[in-house]
C-alpha cells in the first residue's frame, strides 16, 4: 500500500509589546494611563518564530478606537499623534514567512486623561472667558438710557456672548421682556432676583440645556443678576433726576407760559364778547366779517392747544420709552415756544441760525428740549447782569465730522476759567439759593453724555457764553 505522512501543523509566531513611548517609557506594561499632555504616542514590539527572520516578519496592528482597520508594518515601531481623553486597545499580531499569524494578538491597554495642568488651564480660561462676557455686558449696559434699553442691552448681549443660553426671561417691576426660547419646558432655568434700594424689583432667568453644576457658574450668574441691577437702579436714578429737574424747568417757565396764553385768550375773549353783543343788539353782522373773525379766533385757539401740548409732553414721564430719530433743530423750535416770549419780555434777541440739512440723531427730543431750556433759561440769567446795552442769545446747528452740533452763545458778563472749569459739577452755582440748586447743567451734560454726545463750555470774563453740544449722526448701513 501507499504510506502517507502527515504535514507537521505549522508553529504560530509569538508576538510581545515591550514598551510604549509617550511622556517617558513604560516597558512591558499590560495596561497603562498617561495624561494629555504626553504628546506623541508610540508602541514598541517584536515578534517571535524559530523559522523566519526577525527582519523578515510582518506585523499587523491597530489602535481601537481610533485606527479604522487593520495596519501591515515590517518596522517594530508604529506612532500616534496625541490622543484626546478616552480608553483605547493597542492589538499586534506577527505574521511569519508562511503567512501564519499569531494565535493571539498582544495587547496594551491605554488609558488618555485629563492633564491636572490642563484642568487648571480650562478653568483659568473659562473665568477669563466669562470676564470678557462680564465686560462686554458691562460696555453694553454702560450707553443706556432707559430701562427699556438696559433691559433690552442686557439680553441681546447674554443671548450672544453665552454658550449654551436657549432663553432669558426678564421682568422689572412687573413688565415683562423674553429673548429666545422663553416657553419650552424642557429647558433648565436658573433663577436670580433684581434687588436695588433694599427692595425685590424683578428677576432674571437664563434657560440652558444643560445643568450648570460648578460653583463659579453661579457666582457667574449672581454677578451678572448684580450688573443688571446696579444698571437699573442707575437709570431709575437718572429718571427721576431727570423728572425733577423737569419740574425746575416747567416752574421757570410759568411766567412766559401765562404770557403765552393770556395774549390770543384775551384777543378770542375780546372777539367772542363782541359778537355776543352785536347779536344782543341785533345789529347785522356781514357774513364775510364774521368768517374772518371766527377764522381769527380758530387760528389763535390751535396756537394755545399747541403750547399746552408741548407743555404736557415735555412733562411726560420716557423712562420706559425707547429712544426715536429727531433732528436737533426741533429741539431748539420746541424750546423757543416755551421760553421765547420771556426771553422777549427780558429784552433779548434771539438770533437762528439753524442748517437746512441738518442730518438727524436718535435719542430722547424732550429730553434735549430741556438741555436748550436749560441752555437759554442760564444765557437769560447771565443777560439779566448787564447793566446795559443790547442783549443777545445766538442759536446756531451745524453738521461736523459725522457729528450735529448746536450752540447756544449769549453776550453777557461771561466767567471766569476757574468758574467755567466747574460749571458741569453738581450743585455748583453762582446764583443764590433761591434762583438755582446746580443741577440744571449737570443733568443737561449727563443727558448729552448718555446719548453718546459731548457738552463744553467757552466762556471770557466780559466776553460772554458759549455752550456746545455735539450729538453723534445716526448711522446709514442701507
């Protein structure tokens, strides 16, 4: 018969990791941790076989979870560029000259985490990170003019600036104001009240979808409830400053206003009674002098319902309105209805010059009606100290560099550098305690300044005043 030999079953090669290389060496480990920080990754291997080579063996590997496939390599040696935080498996397998593999792979176990130094690196720079929110909400809150507009500066800049932020919710003394998705309810809330004055004045809410469970995000939280409130208060503070020297003003305009409408109620009275009386006597009227009359006295009755008009909204209370486009000479017009007849019965001249073009600006117009008031009430004052001689106030607009300014110049005493230099200052003032408190032009400077505007004055001892402001332009992107 025939004899058969069996083939010997082939010998498998072994295959051993001896080291991985990363911030140092680590040598004939099965499993090991290395920070992030390591850096470039290596492992180091060999393989073993009575029959091939060393030169001549090849290997295959791959790092889970991160390798795709398998890799083929005849070097020893293979690299990986940092890793990011997680757990991999280092797998290799020999493969000898008759392309048998190894029975089982030799492994190492990698374990990346997170560096201490980097834990201190990403707190250091949230903090910095939420400091420049912080700032940039305080640049934000910082023009202002209203609550409205802190309110609104206050959202708009939380809803940009931080990350993970769905929703806010607002509410200041009962009124409401949402930005994002404020009527989910899936939505995490975080919750801190508005307090100023010792009193609960609202409360802000940030919806998130995920939970805020660091400390220093609380604090973050608190700061920024702090921020919104100091600016409130701020603006409620300007408010009623605002109203009360609003109340100043309409008391120095008591006399002119009663001039103002005693003259046309007098000529509609003086009218209305003798028609009354023809009719008494029944003497024939001619239609066409009737007309004229009456037309007379209309004209004269709107005049009045104007100047009441205008009264009553510059007494209007604009804390909670938001600033409109106006241009600077219907300031100056509305001032000089109030003001205009006591500037006459005073002896002044009022002279215009106001620029056609005048572009226009964005703000609060009653307000800066009471800057001019204020303006022409000081240049009235000052005029009332010369002994003779013509008295004049100057009004003049005019566009600048982007800017619209105004002037109001009157040739009186004037002042000295050291009196000019303190004009601005609260309650300083060269009037006696029952013609002037000294808020007059430091409220008008502050109402310049939160429109974006700046106020000087340039005075010469016997040369007169001068008073400018200048207003930025509202700006075109269209």
């Amino acid at each position: 018969g025939i004899t058969k030999y069996r083939q010997p079953s082939p010998s498998p090669p072994g295959v051993v990791v001896d080291a991985v290389v990363a911030d140092k060496r680590y040598d004939n480990l099965e499993s090991l941790s290395i920070p992030t920080s390591a850096g470039l990754i290596a492992f180091e291997f060999h393989g073993i076989s009575f029959k091939t080579r060393r030169e001549a063996m090849v290997f295959r590997y791959r790092l889970k979870d991160f390798d795709r496939d398998w890799q083929n390599t005849r070097e020893t040696r293979v690299e990986y560029p940092p890793l990011p935080i997680g757990t991999y498996t280092f797998e290799v397998v020999a493969v000898d000259r008759d392309l048998v593999y190894s029975e089982e792979p030799a492994t190492v176990h990698l374990n990346v985490i997170r560096d201490p130094r980097d834990s201190r690196i990403d707190t250091l720079d949230r903090e910095l990170r939420h400091l420049r929110d912080l700032h940039r909400l305080r640049s934000a809150l910082e023009p202002a003019r209203s609550i409205e507009d802190s309110v609104t500066a206050t959202g708009e800049t939380l809803m940009a600036d931080l990350p993970g932020i769905q929703g806010i919710l607002m509410v200041c003394d009962e009124r409401e104001w949402h930005f994002g998705r404020c009527e989910e309810q899936d939505l995490l809330r975080y919750e801190r009240t508005l307090v100023w004055n010792g009193k609960i004045r609202g409360r802000l809410v940030l919806l998130t979808e995920r939970a805020w469970s660091d400390a220093w995000e609380q604090a973050f939280l608190d700061e920024i409830a702090g921020q919104v409130s100091r600016a409130l208060e701020a603006r409620e503070l300007e408010m009623q400053l605002l109203r009360s020297s609003r109340l100043v003003s309409m008391g120095q305009m008591a006399a002119g206003m009663a001039h103002e409408l005693s003259q046309p109620l007098g000529a509609v009275s003086t009218t209305v009674g003798d028609v009354y009386l023809r009719l008494l006597d029944e003497i024939d009227l001619p239609p066409d002098e009737l007309k004229e009359m009456m037309r007379d006295s209309a004209a004269l009755i709107e005049r009045m319902e104007h100047t009441i008009n205008h009264l009553r909204m510059f007494s209007r209370d604009t804390s909670q309105v938001s600033g409109v486009v106006f241009s600077l000479n219907e300031a100056v017009h509305s001032s000089l209805k109030i003001v205009g007849t006591q500037l006459k019965n005073h002896g002044i001249e009022v002279v215009l010059d106001l620029a056609d073009d005048l572009p226009e600006v964005e703000g609060f117009p009653h307000q800066m009606d009471q800057v001019f008031l204020n303006l022409l009430a000081n240049a009235r004052d000052a005029l009332d100290e010369r002994t003779g001689g013509w008295k004049r106030i100057e009004i003049r607009t005019r566009p600048k560099d982007g800017r619209v300014i105004g002037e109001v110049t009157d040739n009186g005493p004037g002042m000295d550098v050291a009196v000019a230099d303190q004009v601005f200052e609260p309650f300083f003032t060269t009037k006696t305690a029952e013609h002037g408190t000294g808020l007059g032009l430091s409220i008008s400077y502050a109402i310049v300044r939160n429109h974006g505007g700046e106020m000087i004055c340039e005075s010469r001892k016997g040369k007169g005043t001068m008073f400018q402001v200048s207003l930025p332009v509202i700006r075109n992107d269209s």
